[in-house]
C-alpha cells in the first residue's frame, strides 16, 4: 500500500485551551501515550491516491473545493467515545455548521474519484462522526472507563476525578502544594477538567502525509502557504486578522446610533497575554499590543464620547499591562467602573449599580454570585467570560442573567437597547437561552440557540 494521507481542519481560536485540556484529561487517566498531540476536525481520509495521482493533483482538487469558503464555523461540544478497529476513541464532539458539511461532502465527492478512502465514512459523507480526538488507540474497557470519570455538566475539579496515573502523581502533587504567588509568578494557572461549550472556525486546511503536513490551504487568503509560513506567527497573525473582520470581532469605522445611548461590557483583560488562549480570543499570544490596539479601537468605534458606559470589571491584568489610568484615558464615553476580581481598589470604582429599560429592572455586578437572593430583576454581569456557556450563556431568561464578558458580546461593547430588544423579540418569547450575542451558524445540542439576528449594526 502507498502512503496514507490525511484532510483535516485543525482548531485556530480553540487550539491551545483544546491541547492542554486533552493533555489533563490523558494524564489524570494515565494515557498520556495515546494522546491526540494536533486536535483537529478530519474532513476526509485517510486514503491512499489512486494510479496516475500526483501530490500536485491532490492539491489541486483540494484548492478547488476550498475556494467558495471563508472561515468554517463549528461547534465544540461533550465528550463522545466510539469503539474503532483499532481500539477506543475518547474525542470532543463536534457540532459542524452548514458551511462545514458542505466543505466536507464536496471534498468526499472530489476526492473519491482520485483516491482511495480507508474510512468507510467517507463513501457516505452524512454519516460522518465529527470530532476532536483527545485519545485513541486505547486498549479495551479503556475509552469507557475514561468516560465514566469524566464530569458532565459544571464544572469538577480534577481531584474528584479518578486517580492519576503513579507517574503523574508526585509531579501533581509538587504543583498542587506551590502557593498561590508561586504558581502565579511561574505562570501555571491550571485548566480545569470540565465540559466546554465552544465555538471556533477553521480558516485552515491541513493536509497529512503519513507524519507529516504535505501543505496547508488558508481559507481567509485562499492560497497554499508557503512551508515556512505555515509554523509562524507572523503568518497566523495575518490569518487571524482576517478573520477576526470577516466574523465582525473588529471593527474598520464608527457605529452610528443617536447620542446617548447607554452600552455595557466586560472583561477586557487588557495586557494580559494568556487570556488569549485561557479564553480562545481570535488574537496570537506572542502579541498582547494587537489584542489591546483592537479591543481599544472597538470601544471607540462603538462609543461617542456623549454616550454612558457600564463597564463591568477586569479592565487589565497582568505584569506587563500598563496602568489602568492609561487605559481609561484611551477609552471614549462616560464610564462607570463596576470592580473586578483583577481591579485594583482606586477608589474610582463601585460594586454595583442599577438602571432600568423598557419597565425591566438590571442590576450590574462583575460575578452574578454577588446578586442580592432576593432581587427579582435581571442580573447583568461577566466574570465567567466564555468559560462555562452552559451555565452562563448571552442571556439565560431562566435565571434573568446577561453574561456580557468581552468573548461573549463579540469584543465590543453592546447597548442596553439592544439587549431590551433582544429580550423582548427573541428570548421571551422563545424561552430558550441565547449562547452568543454575534451570529453564529451552528447550535449547541442542548437546544441553546447560538445565533442573534438582532445586533446593532
């Protein structure tokens, strides 16, 4: 048999929090061996060429099929397993967008006249398992007894898990006992072991041979890189930028609206480089100053200076941030800072405050445990940014709770008007949470709706 190659869609905005979550999981069971090392979507494969077939030629058709795309939307869900020939499966599973689906099943379509597939999922594209891998190969009863210790719906604490395996264990519990300066000045915040809810979107194509990557297909440039920009953060930089406007995560002109409206967000975490891949922002770690430069200029396209801002805390963090004085200086409207976690205590901040829209009643805190247990009123808060969507969606008319975290609210701020609307047109009378505030095109499983039709723009 010839070489095996592979199609895949590897995780931009998700990789790291995906890689280090799969990392945990392998180690807290003892299968750091079989992990998964790339999380990535396969779309086709593997499969052998077929006679007459050059590596140009795949290329070639793969380009073709690329080139009506942009970025490719998906959903990361639970943890699946399945039981393959070649042992078990652990994977996060992935919900695919429509633009997904299609991608894949031209590429099954093309692809099948030119190769030969070694997955029989591929001859019938709408049986495809879309998934993650966190680890496969495993032995039997494996896979199963991973998911039975796996937590389900909030969050577990990885010590509630199963053992560890003995190798990990001393090395576990050497961190576990470093304090919390220690562990913060060595920079090891840990990932917690818990079921995501997340949405990303490959702007990537990666094709495998064997070990090793053949070529990789931007989707946001349309061209093949060059081998040596495929590894760089320069080129992943550019990637990013482009579809971080293509998705309307950063804004080129001023937002029109009358003056004095009223906005709020959360959570910015200017200067602070690991947000970035704590919380799956469209920016590179290696370059914090274009997260800010962004984040900044997105609050300034949306607020005129006569309009009133409620900023609900953690406006910056981290050693190398500067001031929060130099950041508010930068940042247009009349501001109310509502106090963080990471806020430093200036005197220039409150704890709470209360407005009111359309005879609904709001009240503003950073973490929404700080609401009063009687107050009958909607809770506006961000603190949990888009760690745990589950619990702490857009909007969840169950608990009359608005997560408006920077992640969440699609890194510009968004006004009371809108979410009074949004309430009044969309969730009310659906009764059904809404995931996200900007639009997306896939649904979580759990029928939380992950789309807004009705964002100011």
């Amino acid at each position: 048999m010839g070489k095996t190659y592979l199609v895949e869609i590897r995780l931009a905005r998700t990789r790291w929090r995906i890689k280090e979550l799969s990392r945990a999981i392998t180690q807290q069971f003892g299968v750091g061996h079989y992990r998964e090392r790339h999380p990535h979507v396969t779309l086709f494969g593997p499969f052998t060429l077929g006679e007459f077939v050059c590596e140009q030629d795949l290329l070639d058709t793969i380009a073709t099929c690329a080139a009506p795309y942009g970025a490719i939307p998906f959903t990361i869900g639970e943890w699946e397993r399945r039981d393959g020939v070649h042992g078990g499966v652990v994977a996060f599973s992935i919900l695919p967008s429509p633009d997904f689906v299609e991608l894949a099943t031209g590429l099954s379509r093309a692809l099948t006249r030119i190769t030969t597939s070694l997955n029989p999922w591929d001859q019938d594209p709408g049986l495809k398992w879309y998934h993650a891998t966190i680890a496969n190969h495993l032995p039997p009863g494996k896979a199963g007894a991973i998911m039975a210790g796996l937590p389900a719906g909030t969050q577990l604490a990885s010590d509630d898990l199963s053992p560890p395996h003995p190798f990990f264990s001393p090395m576990r519990a050497f961190f576990a006992a470093l304090s919390g300066p220690i562990r913060h000045f060595l920079n090891l915040e840990a990932v917690p072991i818990r079921p995501v809810l997340l949405d990303d979107a490959g702007i990537r194509i990666t094709v495998m041979r064997e070990n090793e990557i053949l070529g990789e297909y931007d989707l946001m440039q349309q061209r093949w890189l060059a081998p040596e920009e495929i590894p760089d953060d320069r080129s992943w930089q550019e990637s990013m930028a482009r579809y971080r406007v293509s998705a309307g995560f950063e804004r080129s002109g001023q937002f029109p609206h009358p003056p004095g409206k009223v906005f709020l967000i959360s959570d910015l975490h200017l200067g602070h480089a690991n947000i970035i891949r704590y919380c799956s922002r469209p920016f590179v770690p290696s370059d914090v100053d274009e997260m800010d430069r962004v984040l900044v200029a997105n609050w300034n396209y949306t607020i005129s200076p006569g309009d009133r801002v409620y900023f609900l805390g953690d406006l910056r963090y981290g050693k190398g941030a500067r001031t929060e004085k130099e950041y508010k200086s930068l940042l247009n409207g009349t501001v109310t800072y509502i106090g963080g976690n990471h806020d430093r205590d200036t005197g220039e901040t409150v704890s709470s405050a209360r407005i009111a829209c359309n005879g609904m009643d709001f009240l503003l805190v950073h973490d929404p445990a700080e609401a009063p247990s009687g107050y009958t009123g909607w809770v506006i808060h961000g603190h949990h940014h888009n760690n745990d969507l589950r619990a702490f969606p857009y909007i969840d008319p169950e608990r009359k709770q608005i997560n408006v975290s920077a992640e969440v609210v699609g890194y510009f701020p968004v006004s009371l008007q809108e979410i009074c609307r949004t309430l009044k047109e969309t969730v009310l009378p659906s009764g059904k949470s809404l995931l996200l505030r900007y639009p997306y095109t896939a649904i979580s499983r759990d029928g939380t709706d992950g789309r807004n039709v009705q964002r100011d723009e």
